[in-house]
C-alpha cells in the first residue's frame, strides 16, 4: 500500500473494522479475521480476480457486488461489510488490493488479541520467535526457504510453538511464514510486532547490546527513548557478545550504533585511510 490514493482506502476498511471491534467480543473478531485471510488466500490464488476486484473502469459498488456474490453463505455478514469497503477503495494495482486484505485480517486479529487482554504478551513471543529464527542459520534456511510447500513450513512453525505461544501468536508467525506483504520471514515478523506495538500506541525500538542492561539501565534507556520518540517506546532486546560492549538501537529507519564493535570498525578505516 505504497500510494496515498490506496493508503486512504486503506483508512476507511480500518475505521470500518474499529467500528465493529467496539461491540465484538474477542472469539467473534478472531473468527472475522480468519474469514478476511481466507478471502485474501483466494485473491492470491487467483490474479483474475485480484484484477476484477480492483479494476478503476468498474465503479466501487459493482466491485462490491461481485465479492459479496462470491462469499454469499460463505462468510458472516460483518466479514462481507468490511471487505466492501475494502473492494470499494481505490487501488494503484491489484496487489495493493490483496496487500489490504491481508492487512486487513492482520489487524483483526490484533484487534481480538487487545480486546482478550493479551496484546503486549503476543507482541513479545513474535518477537521471541523472530530471535529463534534468526539465531539458527539452518532453521532460518528451512523455514524461509520459498521453493518449498508452504504449508510444510506453516506446519513447522506450528510445531515450533505448540504448548509456547498463544493460538494468536501462531496464526501470526503462519503469515510471516508464508510471507506476510511479500516480505522475508523475519521481516514480516518484524513488522507484525511493530503493527502490534502501534496498537499500543508505542513505537519499537531494537536494541542490540552485549549483555543483559540491569533493571535501571533498562528503565532509564526507555525514557530516554520515549522522550526522543514523544511516545513509550517497547524495547527488543538481543544479547549478541559479539560487539564486544556497548549497544546499537534500531527504531524505525534511525539507527544508532554506539557499540565497541562499531567503534574499532571506524577506527581500523580511520587508521587505513578508507
């Protein structure tokens, strides 16, 4: 959803599904969030439809039309109305179209998620998942290894957390599995923790340090965080003795690299005239 035409029709669907998460109980949302990646399975399978649902020469509403006459008894009534409005909006390119729909269950799910009390818990076992992956060259090979039967991979990740993670928490590592917004693996868990962190209205900061901060050094690192960023901040940590001391902070496309590892870097290219 790169364009600003398709980031406003995007708006509406969410408004329209905030709407609907006011008066649902979390069980009803999650199973309206399965119903929306199910449609967006479908627009993947099949780019005829993804090009009808977002041709600009039909108007909205027979766009509108022609979804809700493929899912009539198929899916219940909210899940028609929301995907509507998404089918309604203007796309750039049919991909957008699934790009949204694919968002669109995401952030249901995140919805019922909130609304059972367990937000932050989910955010932090994707997170903890992205590490496993990330610190196991062979698995990360396997599981992100897209010539292979997706649903092989799913099942691996199923595996992976059974009995460790909440039922949420698995559909959303399945997703980042299978390529959440045509990203990698650990990119698209990535993003899912940050989109779970803004439901909290925080901003996400991946902080690399060479050994566990201390109770205070980790209070003091989020205020200052939070008082950089104008809101709280959720704080990632990775532990990699590799950079020797010292600690580096993603958030968002600002980094700041104040590790020893970093610094002997720049000295020895300093020193060799590079």
């Amino acid at each position: 959803m790169e364009s600003a035409t398709s980031r406003e029709s995007y708006a509406a669907a969410r408004e329209r599904l905030a709407a609907y998460v006011r008066g649902a109980e979390p069980t009803e949302i999650a199973e309206r969030a399965e119903e929306i990646l199910a449609v967006a399975d479908l627009l993947r399978r099949e780019p005829r439809l993804r090009r009808a649902l977002s041709d600009p020469a039909r108007a909205g509403a027979e766009r509108a039309g022609l979804l809700r006459g493929l899912l009539a008894g198929k899916v219940a009534t909210e899940t028609d109305d929301l995907l509507a409005v998404v089918v309604e909006g203007r796309w750039s390119a049919p991909s957008e179209l699934l790009d949204a729909t694919e968002r669109l269950g995401v952030d249901a799910l995140l919805a019922g998620v909130e609304r059972a009390g367990e937000l932050a818990e989910v955010e932090d076992e994707l997170f903890r998942f992205g590490q496993i992956i990330d610190g196991d060259p062979e698995l990360a090979a396997a599981i992100g290894d897209v010539t292979a039967d997706p649903a092989r991979r799913s099942d691996l990740a199923r595996v992976l957390l059974a009995g460790k993670a909440r039922l949420a928490t698995i559909r959303l590592a399945e997703l980042a599995v299978r390529g959440f917004g045509g990203r990698s693996v650990s990119a698209a868990l990535s993003r899912l923790v940050e989109l779970a962190a803004e439901r909290r209205d925080r901003q996400v900061a991946h902080v690399t340090v060479a050994a566990p901060l201390t109770e205070e050094e980790d209070r003091r690192l989020g205020d200052k965080l939070a008082e950089m960023y104008g809101r709280k901040v959720a704080v990632k940590y990775t532990v990699d003795p590799a950079v020797l001391g010292g600690m580096s902070v993603l958030v968002g496309s600002d980094l700041y690299d104040g590790t020893v590892r970093r610094r002997l870097i720049d000295t020895r290219k300093a020193l060799s005239g590079r």
